[in-house]
C-alpha cells in the first residue's frame, strides 16, 4: 500500500478502511513518572511531553489542537487560604475550596486526591452569579489574529487538526460536576432540576457560541468531549437522567459542530460508561476513550461485537500491564491484535501513564506497539 498522509491514515482508521499503518497516539504522565524516568536515564530534553501533540522521539504521530478557551474568564483568584507542613487549604481558579496534601506534589501534580470543601454553585442564584463567567464574544478565547495567521494553513493541512486542548471543550456532566461536585451534583438530578435544566442549556449553548467564530472559516477533524461521567462499576447517572437531561443536548452540540464541517465527535470518560453508549451513539458520538480497563465490563471486544463499526475505541491498553515485564507487555498487546485489524481502533494507555512504570517498560511497549501498528507481529 502506497505511503499516505497523517490525515489520510487517521480518517481510514476512523471509516475502517486499510492503512498503510495505524497512527501512534498517547496521552501522557503523571509528573512523578516523568521524575522516576528521569532517574532512569531517560534523556527528558529530547522528548516532548505534550503527547496529545505527538512526541518524535518516541515516533508518536502529530496532531494539532486549535487553542480555544472555553473556560471561565475571568477565572476566580487562586488563594492559599490555610497551610500546614502536611495540607494546604486553598481556592482554586474554579471557584472551588479544597484541602490538598502536600507530600509528594510534583509540579503541581499530586499523589492523592484532594477533599472538597466547597463548590461555586449551590443553587439556581450562584449559578447564574457564576454565569457571568462565561462571556462568549471575547477575542482572548482565540489564538492571536489566528483567522490571518493560522487559519490558512489549517486550511491546507495534511495532519490531523482537533477543535480545543485536552480538558477544554468539557461536556454537560464534567462541567456540571466542576461547579457542584459529584455529591451535590448526584442529589441536584432529583431535588433541582430546573437547575439542572438550566445548566446543561447554558453549556451547550455557550459551547456553540464559541466554536461558532473557528468553524465559520476552518473544519478541524474531530472535537473531544470531555465527560468524566462513570466509575469502575457503571455510570454516575442512570440511562434515564442521561436521557432526560443531557442527551437532548447533547445531541444538538454534536450536530451544529458537524454541521459546520466537524468530520467526528470523541467522548472521553473513565470508568465503565456502557449503559450509556447507545445515548452517545444517537447523539451522534462516533467514538469513546480510554475504556479503561480496569473497571468492570470494559472489555473492547465485547464492546466491538455489540456496536460494531457504528464506534470507534481509543485507548484500551491496560496502564497496569505495562508495570508488569516485557513478556506481559508483549502479550498484552498481541491480544489487541484482532482489533487493530478490524479497524476503527486507535491503541494508546488507557489513561496518562503512572509511575509504577519504568522507563524501559515504556520504552519496549512503545518499541513493540509501533511494530503492531504496521501490522508486524512478534
């Protein structure tokens, strides 16, 4: 098969036609993992650790991400409000009070979570208090004078172009759990729910007015939707709330972005949200990320015999078993095999790499993925 472009290979995985290879995608590390590597040996200056971008030195495919900013502006004043030797207790840029262990913060990356004192929004008052937020015609949203000096060449790309960063485009039950934290969130479903109504209009909404000005003059390849919205065992809401509040809109969020010539839509989530996949499915989702492997019922096979080439799945490689030898990683991936020659499977670590890898596991799972991805088998 003849060589194709970036964009070409990932648009044939996506329709599960042949390729000449599939593309080599990664998330990411913890920053403890990037230390532990480091102390290994590993040469950090020659690697780039924003993986969504791709990596070169570890032959990691590139894909460019239109920097638009779908958060709050102004964002809260991030405030200390109390420290110790062990915690600090503090507001951050969310409008969120929380205690935070200090032991072990890495760059600003921590060990454990942190206890979540309080929440910006309580009620339909706070919410549209926090409202005013979210302005959307702001110009500072965008890259500088990005319609002349970076919409062209968008426009006669040959790689892979994404509609927001990581954790930007954030969905209706991320966003929602962002301002109201999963308890409130969890109670809100039954006890307010014309504030839950009120909510998810606004995201998707705001979300709209937003991409609008970007897709009026380019059409990136996908959007990623971040949700966050399950646990090991199932989701965090039942099919019957996802369908009563969300699904309506996000259905019409994933139709106007593919209106405007927004080829796919991606929905990431930890945890086993397979309850819900059928509503994503009709909302128009073409594909889910990580499937986390760990928690219960994620198992990609069973997930491609019930939906077939209806989705795509994204990630899938189990974190734990490349903490493991090389034999374990080795067939680990060989299992994966099938999948990868079925089509509509993008292999990648099952979320951001932890630090009970070493770096020469990393180093060999990347070594022997790049031959399966060519289709060479060991």
């Amino acid at each position: 098969m003849a060589c194709m472009s970036n964009r070409e290979r990932f648009h044939a995985v996506m329709q599960y036609r042949a390729v000449d290879r599939v593309p080599n995608y990664e998330v990411g590390i913890w920053p403890q993992t990037l230390a532990r590597w480091e102390a290994e040996g590993c040469p950090v200056a020659t690697h780039n650790w924003d993986w969504f971008t791709g990596d070169p030195a570890f032959e990691m495919d590139h894909r460019e991400y239109i920097d638009v900013n779908y958060d709050m502006i102004p964002p809260f004043p991030y405030t200390v409000l109390e420290r110790t030797e062990k915690y600090e207790v503090i507001q951050d840029e969310k409008g969120v009070v929380r205690r935070a262990l200090r032991e072990g913060t890495i760059s600003g990356g921590r060990v454990s979570m942190d206890t979540y004192l309080h929440w910006p929004v309580q009620d339909l008052a706070s919410f549209e208090a926090l409202k005013t937020r979210f302005p959307t015609n702001l110009p500072e949203r965008y890259p500088d004078d990005w319609e002349n000096r970076l919409a062209p060449a968008w426009n006669s790309r040959d790689h892979v172009l994404v509609l927001g960063r990581n954790c930007s485009m954030l969905g209706f039950y991320w966003r929602a759990r962002e301002w109201m934290g999963t308890e409130m969130l969890s109670y809100a479903w039954y006890e307010q729910p014309e504030l839950i109504e009120a909510m998810m209009e606004f995201i998707a909404d705001f979300t709209i007015a937003v991409s609008r000005p970007i897709l009026e003059k380019v059409q990136p390849d996908y959007i990623f939707i971040n949700e966050d919205m399950a646990m090991k065992t199932g989701p965090l809401l039942s099919p019957a709330l996802y369908q009563k509040f969300i699904f309506p809109h996000m259905r019409r969020l994933v139709e106007f972005h593919k209106a405007m010539g927004v080829r796919y839509a991606i929905v990431d989530s930890d945890g086993n949200m397979g309850p819900l996949i059928p509503l994503l499915l009709d909302a128009g989702v073409d594909g889910i990320f990580p499937l986390e492997r760990a928690s219960e019922g994620n198992d990609p096979y069973a997930t491609r015999k019930q939906y077939g080439k209806a989705l795509t799945l994204w990630g899938v490689v189990d974190k734990r078993e490349l903490a493991k030898d090389k034999a374990a990683i080795d067939q680990h991936l060989m299992s994966l095999a099938p999948l990868l020659e079925e089509g509509g499977f993008f292999p990648m670590v099952d979320h951001t790499v932890p630090p009970d890898v070493s770096y020469a596991n990393f180093r060999h799972y990347m070594e022997r993925k790049q031959q399966l991805l060519q289709g060479v088998y060991f």
